[in-house]
C-alpha cells in the first residue's frame, strides 16, 4: 500500500502528499471519476497515510495504523456504502454519532463514503450539516462516478480531485507486469477500457476477448458475401437477446471505426484490435460515407426493434442483407 500503486495520476498525488507531509488535512474531499480508474484505491492509501505515524514514508505499511489500515481493521478508517440502491439517512445519522466523539486510536478519523452520489436527497442533506459544522478530527471522502449528483452544497464544502484514464504506455506497463496474457489480448484490453486500469483487467479476467474473436470472425464472413455462413456463426454464438444487443453495438462500432479511417485516412487511431484495422482499412474503399451511416442508422433501428420484442434473427438478417447490398454495389 502505497503512493506509488495510483497509476497515471501525478498531480493528485503530489496534492495528496503535500497535504499529508504539510499536516495541511482538508476536512472533506471527492474523488471523482469513472468507474475502476483507482478511486477507492486511492482513497485507502490516503486514509492510511492520514494516520501513519512514520515521519519519512507515509503510509509506511508498517506501522500499527498502517497494517490495520492494510486489512480495513482500523477503528478510524470508516467505509460507508451503499445499502440496496441507496445510503440511507439512517446511515448518516448513525455516522453522525461515531463522528461527534474522538478518533479512537489515531489522530484522525477517515470516512470514505463510496458511490457517495447514491445518497438520497434526506442523506445528503444531513450529511450537509456534518460538514458545516466540523467536530473534531474527521476527514469525509466521498468517491463517486457521478460528481454532479452530489448537491452544489455539498460540493462546494469539499476539495474535489478528478481521476483520470491512464496512458497507454502506463497501462501496457502495468498489464504486462501484472497479468500473464499475451501481447494480443493485451493490446486488446488497453483499446478497450480508456486508459480505465480496472476496466481493462475486468476485460482481461472475463469472456467478452472470446466472443469479441465471434464477432470478428462474423462480420469478416459476411464482408466475403458469405450470408449463410455468417448467419450460422450467429445462430450457434449469439443465443440471448442481451448477446444480439452486445453485437450490434460491436457492428455500429465498427462501422463508427470505417467512418473515422474515411475522414482520418490511417489506421492510428482506429479503436480496433490489428486484425480488425486490415478489415476496416480494405472495406472502407468499397463504401460510401452516406451509406455507413445508413447502415448505422439501421443498426440503431434494429436495437429499437429489439427494445420491442421482434424477433433478433430476423431484424439480423434483414441488417446484413443491407451490408451485403451496400457493399457489393
Ligand atoms: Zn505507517
């Protein structure tokens, strides 16, 4: 547990830091920002770093408050989470009885408030008083994703950091480091998440790769005129409506990449793997600008059809049937 684990952020670190060595602690902070970019990470080390008590590296990760901080043992480091949907006011109320009495082992009390939007508009608003009248030694976190769900009030109370993607550099490094995949699948993962770390090692840890060489492999049949085939690569890959609706997304995708390799003319920053990038590159010549967006506009309608029941086979078919029509014009 340490500073140097939050990737791609430096100046929030620093920040951070400067406020721990310079014993200059705000009462309430937001850690801002997407889902799996190293919020709640970031929020242990700070928490344990508020209390370390080594003087050279904070936290030290061996001090007491450290190793309980380590394993979220320690009696001053406190997580709120949602409860259902929600953080309920009875939550906050019971916060605000732990809050109004004396850190018990540390010189300061850390709350971290995860999905701190997810507080209903009766908790917000006692979690409000709390921090307009400050009791003691308490330090408020409040991770969200969604910083604009939080009262202004609130806000304005606060010292809001934004977490961001992280580079690809940064994040191969970390990948290859980390994780024992191959270079593909690597790379894979990276144009997928963002520059997201805990996107990318969701993409790595599940199937989505798999089906994702499904979709590939579908649509590079169908460009071949090849119906048939690729109707029966769908029908024994893509069994649910959830999995038809993934796969639309994945066409309207890789027809957004056509679009992007028409305007740009290279293959850089096409967000596609290698393999799909020689697909894009060989059939955008053979395609009218105004017709990918036709077919865009047909996936989109096929979603709709969806939303309403018709069948996904049928609204399929009648999708490629147009790619097949547009492209062998
Ligand atoms: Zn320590």
């Amino acid at each position: 547990m340490s500073f140097n684990s939050i990737l791609g952020q430096p100046v929030l670190v620093q920040s951070l830091k400067n406020a721990i060595y310079n014993s200059m602690i705000s009462n309430a902070y937001i850690f801002n920002g997407a889902k799996g970019c190293g919020k709640k990470t970031a929020a242990k080390i700070f928490a344990a770093g508020i209390n370390c008590i080594n003087d050279k590296e904070k936290p030290c990760g061996f001090c007491a408050s450290c190793r309980k901080a380590a394993i979220n043992a320690n009696p001053d480091i406190i997580y709120i989470r949602p409860i259902g949907n929600n953080i309920k006011i009875e939550q906050i109320r019971e916060l605000i009885g732990i809050t109004s009495i004396k850190p018990y082992e540390n010189l300061y009390r850390v709350v971290i408030l995860e999905n701190g939007d997810k507080m209903n508009h009766a908790a917000q608003d006692a979690f409000l008083k709390t921090l307009e009248e400050p009791e003691g030694n308490n330090v408020f976190i409040i991770i969200t994703e969604n910083y604009n769900s939080l009262h202004q009030t609130i806000i304005s109370r606060c010292q809001a950091f934004n977490f961001k993607g992280v580079s690809k550099d940064i994040m191969r490094d970390y990948l290859i480091k980390n994780f024992n995949h191959s270079p593909e699948k690597i790379e894979f993962a990276m144009e997928k998440s963002n520059g997201i770390i805990g996107r990318a090692i969701e993409i790595l840890d599940n199937e989505e790769i798999i089906s994702d060489d499904i979709y590939y492999n579908l649509i590079s049949e169908l460009l071949q005129n090849k119906r048939v085939i690729a109707l029966s690569i769908y029908d024994d890959a893509i069994k649910t409506k959830e999995e038809a609706l993934k796969f639309l997304d994945y066409l309207i995708h890789w027809f957004r990449n056509i679009l992007l390799f028409k305007s740009v003319g290279e293959d850089k920053l096409l967000l596609v793997r290698e393999k799909e990038k020689k697909l894009v590159k060989e059939y955008s010549i053979r395609i009218k600008e105004k017709n990918v967006y036709m077919i865009i506009d047909m996936i989109k309608q096929g979603r709709r059809f969806m939303d309403f029941n018709i069948s996904t086979k049928n609204t399929m078919d009648s999708i490629f049937l147009k790619i097949l029509e547009v492209f062998n014009d």
